[in-house]
C-alpha cells in the first residue's frame, strides 16, 4: 500500500504549523504517483500563494518514494541505495 500526503503552508499564518492530510492510499505506486500529480494540478489552478507539497511513501514510512511541489515543475524520488533525491526525467 502506497499513500499521497498533502502539506499546505499558509502564506498568511507563516507561525501556524502546517496543514497535513492523506489524500488515500494505493495498491501501487504508480496509481499513488497519478494521484498525487492530480492533486497538485489542482492546487495549481486555485493560483493559491500558499506552498504545498505532496509525496508518496509506504504508510508510517519517513522517506518519501515521490516528491513535488507548488513552486516548481520538477519531481523527485529518492534513491534508497544512497538517501539522495533524483529528479524524475
């Protein structure tokens, strides 16, 4: 099972701490990756000036399996061999 989070920073209340939720969870990891584009697709079309980012990770897990954000069109993985992120081409 593969789960998509979703963080928001409020641009407004930068003390406040950070909204998180689970989008769902998965049965595979590229239907959690799909999901997770989807999701920042459409916080992108609110043009919202809040920051968010979305993952994907094994439940409970720390290290995230696919990473993005609002303020960039690159995605990252990380490389469980060497804890490095690589961005996905």
């Amino acid at each position: 099972m593969f789960e998509v989070m979703e963080f928001v920073e409020h641009r407004d209340d930068p003390g406040l701490p950070v909204d998180e939720r689970v989008i769902g969870t998965f049965d595979d990891e590229a239907s959690a990756v799909e999901i997770g584009r989807g999701a920042r697709n459409q916080f992108l079309t609110t043009k919202s000036e809040d920051y968010a980012w979305w993952l994907v990770r094994l439940p409970g897990e720390r290290l995230a399996r696919w990473i993005a954000d609002s303020h960039s069109d690159r995605e990252f993985m990380l490389d469980l061999t060497t804890g490095q992120l690589v961005e996905v081409p």
